[in-house]
C-alpha cells in the first residue's frame, strides 16, 4: 500500500522535533501534526524549559550584578528593575528559537501541518485545523509525542491572574514582592530561586515531609541551609486549606494547617500563588482506543525498549511515556524511536539519565546517591570539594556549593556524582563520560583540566576521596602509581 508520508509525527515538542530531524537523516518523507496555531516546539519553547531558563538567566544576570555591586541606597533588585524587562529578554529568545526550529524542519524537509491530530486508523491521522475542516493522511509509521500538561489543583482553582500555573508565571507583568509556591518539585525550586533572587519574599508549602527525595542528602542539607540563606521559607507537611482573593485587603490569601502536631489554621498573605502540581500526559481525544493502544497502570503510554507501544508501527515518545519527562530524555527517546523505525537498530539509551534541576544556583546527579549505595550494600567513600575551595568560585564570588563522589571503596569505580553550585548540569557530563567508561576517580587527578574551571572541583573531590581511602603515606603513593 502506499502512503502519503514515511512517518507522521503528532507534536512538535522534543520528542516529536527529534523524531523528525532523525527520520529525514533517513530519507524518510517526514510530516509533523501541530495543534498550537501559534508555535511549533511545544513545552519545551513555549510554556517550559527555554522560557524558565530564559527567564532564570536574567534574574541570575541581575542577582549577580545586585550581590557584587550592591546598591548604595539599599534597594531591592525589583525596585530597580522591571519584569517587562525580563519578559522582552525572554520574548526575545523564544522568537529567536522559534525561528531557528522552523528553519531546522525547512533545510531538512519536514512538512508542517498545523491542526489537531487524531489516530483513526493503525495508518491513517485525521488532522483538524482551527476553522474546524478536516483533512486525513496515512503513513507508514506514526510517533505520539504529545507532551503533557499541569494537574489542576483539587481545592482551589487557577485563575491565571493571581493563582498562576508554571504557564502563567511565564507572564507575569510585574515582580511580585509576595510569592507562595504549593508544591515542592523541581519547577518550584527554579521559580523559587528565580523569584528570591529579583527580591520576592518567597514560601513554599508542601504536603510531603520530605523534599527532592531523590538527591543525595548532603547535597539537600546544602540546599536547605541555602534556601534559608535566601529568606525562603519552607513549610513540610502541611496541607492547603483555601485559596482566596481578599479583596478588602486587595491581596491573596493561603490557609494551611499542619497535618499533625499543631495543626491550627496559619494564613499567609500574598500577591501571587504559584501552584506546582503533577504533569498528565496528553493522550485524550487522540483516537488510541479506535486502534487499541495500552497505557500503563499510571496512564502512559505502554511503549518498549525501542518505544514501540503495542501497535507495532505506532511509536512514543516524550512526556506521554513518562519517567522522567525531561526536554534532555524526550531529544533522545524520539531520535531513538525514529532509528528503531528506520535504521533496524536495536539501540537502546542507558537508564542513567543526569537530572538538572536550574534553582539559583543549580543542582545536577548522575548515579548512586551515598544514602543509595548503603541502602545496596555496596562499600562506598565519597570525596567532596567545596566551592569555596575552588578558584573559578572565587573569582566568581560563588563561593555557595559541594561537588560530591561516591565511589566504590575497593577500587575507586565511580558510581556516582552530585553537585550544588554554579554551572552543575554541565559540571556533571565529566562525571557522566567517567562512569559511562567504568573509570574511577583517579581520572580526574591523571589528566590535566582547564584551570581556572569549575571542573577543578573534581580533581579536589577525587584527592579527597583517596585520602580518604588510604589517608596519607605508603598506600595513598601506591595508590597515585597503580594504574590498574
Ligand atoms: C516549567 C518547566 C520547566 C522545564 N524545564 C526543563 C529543563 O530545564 N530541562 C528539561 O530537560 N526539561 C524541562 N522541562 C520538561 C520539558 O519541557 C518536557 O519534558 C518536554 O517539553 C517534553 O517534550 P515532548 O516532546 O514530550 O512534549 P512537548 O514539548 O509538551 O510538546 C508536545 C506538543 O504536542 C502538541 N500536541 C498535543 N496534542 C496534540 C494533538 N492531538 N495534535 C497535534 N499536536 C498536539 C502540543 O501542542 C505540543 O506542541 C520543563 C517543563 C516545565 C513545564
């Protein structure tokens, strides 16, 4: 049978961009389904990574210019500058990224059709464009990358005005001086970094106990001194009674209570509530159940280690297959899924994937945690390096991080890497490469880095970490000789 295209791609998020770049490399005749009239790039450039990255650039930019030559008068960074400044510094770049992403699929002779998409047939996607008309397209193959969207909130509602998403605080038209965060995943400590770094006084509340349960705990402990450092504060374990506008003391108001100990009810005042709850995948009104695709227990898409959902010419990718929904793993997940549809490969990705979280400063691991590899059983030491021990910091003045090792006892394998500081998600690709060769932590002090560079940290971490394991004298001399 022939069709009208090789692969019809639903998205043009990462996932769905990656898979196009890809699959042309192959020759394919490739088209890509976009619902957003507007932008091509999904998430990814228009409601999350690049825009919270743009905007936490200049924030930083300030913060940094605000802390090194601080003002004389006393002022706080917003009543020096402007949000519209920080807004046109983002607009700025999502046009520029914009364009760049329509020239990419132009040179490389993907076609664009702007419209919703829908599966009504294992070869056939009917598109439906804002005038309502319809046209139908077949393909050989066809990828799901759809993304995801914010959870609504259970108790209260989002106006995007004063009660924002992580859409909605892209535009906010002026520097809060009040912000309350519900919710305390990785989006939340970005916003509240950003935020505290231009003046806001900021709170995060959350139900859980815990925060970031997955990062190593000295790196936590130095994240909530610092957080403290930043007059944010954090409220653990509470639950969010309401959420209202005041209008006789034109503010918005949050109740919460503790959910055990004293539990009375606090109220707090603010101008601005920004709530960060979970992402859904987008999978509704995508025609799946008309050709009988699985999702799992959780509601992603079923896909395997080629993501192959079980129609076997429909693929996925993205944040519609779930962990760990990153525009890093969704990049990687569509190029991959358009090999295995083309190329006859059977690559797959290693599941250790870094994760960055972009607070002010950043944080990025890779690997086992300390408390991971005691939970293993497996003998570990850890070597650290504090940037305040590290030149590239102080002629920075960034002298707030720890770059820590955890490293196999009996023969210094590295394991795994976790960094507080400036620069960390690009800090820990050294550490990555490391790993990904089996290396061990003599490499950092056998091969010469830049200096001054952050990366000196690592040379300072692996000599701490051997120190550790042979203290000073006979052994550690050994140890520096023996290259096996
Ligand atoms: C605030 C925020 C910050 C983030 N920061 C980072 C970060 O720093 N690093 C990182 O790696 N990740 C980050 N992420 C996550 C990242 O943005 C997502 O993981 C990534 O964009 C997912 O890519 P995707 O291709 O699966 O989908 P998306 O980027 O969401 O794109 C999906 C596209 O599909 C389109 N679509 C949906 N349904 C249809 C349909 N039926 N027909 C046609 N088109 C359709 C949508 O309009 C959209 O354009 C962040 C996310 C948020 C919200």
């Amino acid at each position: 049978m022939k069709f009208d295209y090789d692969v019809i791609i639903i998205g043009s998020g990462p996932a769905g961009f990656s898979c196009a770049m890809q699959s042309s490399k192959f020759n394919k005749k490739v088209l890509i389904v976009e619902a957003n009239a507007d932008h091509l790039g999904g998430a990814w450039i228009n409601s999350g990574t690049v825009p919270s990255k743009s905007l936490r650039e200049a924030a930083k930019s300030i913060y940094n210019f605000h802390s090194q030559f601080a003002d004389e008068n006393g002022r706080k960074p917003y009543e020096k500058f402007r949000m519209e400044d920080l807004l046109q510094y983002k607009k700025s770049i999502l046009e520029n990224k914009n364009q760049k992403v329509k020239n990419d699929l132009i040179k490389n002779e993907v076609e664009t059709y702007r419209g919703w998409g829908k599966i009504i047939g294992k070869n056939e996607v009917e598109v439906t464009n804002q005038l309502n008309e319809s046209n139908i397209f077949t393909a050989k193959k066809i990828l799901i990358a759809t993304g995801s969207s914010p959870e609504e909130p259970k108790n209260f509602e989002i106006d995007h005005s004063n009660i924002l998403n992580y859409e909605s605080i892209l535009n906010v038209t002026h520097i809060p001086r009040r912000l309350i965060i519900i919710g305390a995943g990785i989006i939340s400590f970005e916003y509240a970094t950003i935020f505290a770094a231009l003046g806001t006084r900021v709170t995060i509340l959350t139900d859980s106990n815990d925060v970031l349960p997955f990062l190593d705990h000295e790196i936590k402990d130095e994240l909530l001194t610092l957080l403290k450092k930043k007059n944010i504060q954090l409220y653990t374990g509470v639950g969010v009674e309401y959420v209202g506008v005041n209008k006789l003391r034109t503010c918005t108001e949050v109740g919460f209570k503790a959910q055990s100990g004293d539990t009375r009810l606090q109220v707090i005042e603010t101008e601005h509530v920004l709530y960060v709850g979970g992402k859904k995948p987008n999978l509704k009104n995508l025609g799946l159940d008309s050709v009988g695709i699985e999702l799992d227990e959780d509601g992603y898409l079923n896909v395997d280690d080629g993501f192959r959902t079980n129609v076997d010419n429909i693929y996925g990718a993205g944040d519609v297959i779930g962990f760990p929904s990153l525009a890093s793993a969704s990049f990687v997940q569509g190029q991959l899924a358009a090999s295995n549809m083309f190329g006859g490969t059977t690559e797959n990705y290693t599941n250790s994937i870094p994760y960055g979280i972009y607070s002010i400063p950043e944080i990025s691991g890779i690997g086992l945690t300390e408390q991971d590899a005691k939970k293993q059983n497996i003998d570990v030491t850890v070597g650290r390096a504090y940037y305040k021990n590290i030149t590239q910091a102080d002629i920075g003045h960034l002298e707030d991080g720890l770059l820590k090792l955890v490293f196999r006892t009996d023969n210094l394998k590295l394991l795994g890497v976790h960094i507080i500081g400036d620069t960390a998600p690009d800090l820990i690709h050294l550490g990555q490469s490391v790993m990904a060769y089996d290396g061990d932590i003599r490499y950092f002090f056998q091969h010469v880095l830049n200096y001054p560079s952050f990366s000196e940290a690592y040379r300072i971490a692996a000599f701490n970490g051997v120190n550790r394991v042979h203290k000073a004298g006979v052994k550690y001399k050994k140890i520096l000789k023996n290259d096996n």
